[in-house]
C-alpha cells in the first residue's frame, strides 16, 4: 500500500491537489479509502461512456470521411462491440496510471499496478479483434466503383484480406503468449532452428502464397474475369493467399491452388477487345456464281453498317469450298465486347443472309439422297 503521509511536490497543481483533498482519509476497503473508491468508480464511469461514444458517433465518422465506398454503412462497420470497449479500456489504463504518476491515492499499489496492467492488455486483444472484423472491409477502402483499375483493385483487396487476416492472428498469439507468461524469445529461436523443416514441408503453401503474390504483380486475370484453366472454367470469384475460387457456369466453385494457375497458361476472356462470329451458309451446288459473289457482297456491306461492328478491315464473306452437291460460304465478324452483343448480332447475321440470299435467287442446300 502507498504511504499517505506522502506528498506530491509543491508545483503538482490543478487538479493533482484537489484530488489528493478527495481521496485523503482512512482505508476503507481493500487498503482504498472511500474517497480514492470514489475517485475509482468515476475513472470507470468516464471510460465506459468515452467507449459508448467512440463506437457510436466517433468511429462512424471517420469511416464516412476516409471511407472510398458507399456500399458499406459507416455505423454497421465501425461500431461493434469490440471497439467500444477497446478505448474503453484504453481511457481505463491511461487515467489510472495518470492517477497513480501525479497524485497520492490511498489504496493498494499491487492492485492498482494490475488493473493497469489487465486494461491495457485487454486494449491490446480489444484492437486485434476489431482488426480483424475490418480485415473484412479491406475492398472499400482499396475499390472504387467505376475506375477503369477497379477489376485489379479487387484482386489486391482479397489477397489483402487474407494476409490481413493471417498477421491479425500472429499478432495475438503472440499477445496471448506474453499474457499468460510464455518466453516468446525461446519460441522465436525455436522457429529459427525449425525454419529450415518447415519450409520444407510447407513448401506447396509458400509456392502458394508466392503465386497469388505473382497473380496481383502480372495481373493475368482479376476478380470477376472469366478465364479458361486447365480445362477449368468460370468466373473468378476471390484470389487467396493459397488459393483462388471460380465459379463454373454450372454455379459450382472450384478451388485451383495458386501455384498451378502461374504455371499454367490461362485464357482470360473479360479481356478481349472484340468477340468473333464466324456463321458458314451452304447453298446448292448449281446456284449461280454471280448470285454467290452477289449474296457475299451484300452481306458484308450491310453487316459493316452494323454499329455493334468492329475491326471492318478484317471482316469479310467468301466462297471458300465446292462439294458434290454444295457451295459453301464462309464469313468473318467481329463485334464489340460483350457476349449479349455477340448472340444478338449473331442471329440477326443470320436473319439478314436468309433474306439477302433471296433476294439473290439462292436456295440454301438441304442434305437428302441424290441419285
């Protein structure tokens, strides 16, 4: 217990002197005098209502400011429980130990040092924990809608989450160990000696882990591309650190390690500039040459005029094989980037060939026994 004959030195001052007045007297309870218990119950008074209004007017406010997103409620991210008790705590342990530095409460030294202690600790597990819940809203931060980056954004922000998520969680073992005592120093120089063996037998996740690194700095797809693997392929879902998730067109999700997407060439499709469609028509094998050279011009004019497409220089419509009983007429086109444009343009290319091709005389061959 702290002598309370002792005295705080003459330049203490306002508030140091009125708070000894306070707090001067017999031991009450557990070696605190009535008014030091006073002084005690008001610290905690002023702690809790600092956590209130932190986790209910103060943190949502700076996530509005500092937030690139409006996808995401300030008030739901930023106000969970864990980070009202948090500074709770905080202003619990800094207010004690401002207490215990500049006045003469009359109570147990050993029991205040504690509370000190065991509130600055719970701080500690306080801030990771609410770390790690705002690991998950790494992507409003990092993405913003409408940017042409915005697709790589994504990408970094799930493997930002992942890493996020893993140093959070070194972060409190390694509190958790100093909380209950453990010579983290030993257990440092134990990973040092077993380094080499792990390495070795975790060697598909560093190969992993150094994958999704490549997949962020190469940019080979992002997330929301549809890409071809392997014979695997669909919707790129999220990028982890060990792996990465795609969605099929049957909606299944299929988990491909990271290692085997950067050796292993991958067809991006979301990166196309342009999709081709490439319709064949056959006609009879009597039809008139000139009718064919007819119906391959005017197909191509009127797809040109087309303003879904692209790359004109390339398109073209030709005669390109004769059989027994067939001519056959191929085409090139290229329309814009989207797969809704292509299907449309599609069907209306074949529209428009039926009628042009009677408009030439033409009669389409129809496949049956000839004699």
């Amino acid at each position: 217990m702290q002598d309370s004959e002792e005295t705080l030195s003459e330049d203490s001052g306002f508030p140091a002197e009125m708070l000894n007045e306070w707090m001067a007297g017999d031991e009450f309870l557990l070696d605190f005098s009535s008014g030091t218990i006073a002084i005690v119950l008001a610290i905690i008074a002023i702690s809790v209502t600092g956590g209130v209004i932190s986790r209910r007017y103060l943190f949502p406010k700076i996530m509005d400011l500092i937030s690139k997103s409006e996808r995401i409620d300030g008030k739901s991210l930023l106000a969970p429980k864990s980070l009202g008790w948090m500074l709770g705590f905080l202003i619990f342990s800094e207010l004690l130990t401002w207490l215990d530095n500049n006045t003469n409460p009359v109570w147990d030294a050993s029991i205040a040092q504690n509370a000190i202690d065991w509130s600055f600790t719970f701080f500690l597990l306080g801030m990771l924990l609410a770390a790690y819940r705002l690991v998950d809203y790494l992507d409003a931060f990092i993405v913003v809608e409408g940017e042409e980056n915005a697709a790589s954004r994504r990408s970094l922000a799930s493997v930002a989450e992942s890493i996020g998520h893993l140093v959070v969680a070194l972060l409190a073992a390694f509190v958790v160990a100093g909380l209950f005592g453990l010579n983290l120093d030993g257990i440092i120089a134990g990973l040092g000696i077993t380094g080499l063996a792990l390495a070795l037998a975790a060697r598909d996740s560093v190969a992993n882990i150094f994958g999704a690194i490549s997949i962020i700095i190469d940019q080979p797809f992002n997330v929301g591309d549809w890409i071809l693997v392997d014979d695997i392929e669909g919707e790129v879902v999220q990028i982890g650190l060990r792996t990465t998730l795609i969605r099929s067109s049957a909606d299944t999700l299929i988990t491909i390690p990271n290692s085997n997407l950067v050796n292993s060439p991958v067809e991006n499709f979301s990166q196309r500039r342009f999709r081709r469609i490439r319709p064949s028509f056959e006609f009879e094998a009597d039809s008139d040459p000139s009718s064919l050279k007819q119906f391959c011009e005017k197909l191509l004019e009127k797809v040109k005029e087309d303003p879904r497409a692209v790359k004109e220089d390339d398109s073209w419509v030709k005669v390109n094989a004769f059989g027994p009983s067939m001519v056959s007429v191929s085409c090139n086109f290229y329309s814009v980037q989207s797969s809704a444009s292509q299907r449309e343009m599609t069907e209306d290319i074949l529209l428009l060939a039926k009628g042009i091709a009677a408009d030439c005389s033409l009669t389409f061959h129809e496949p049956r026994l000839r004699r």
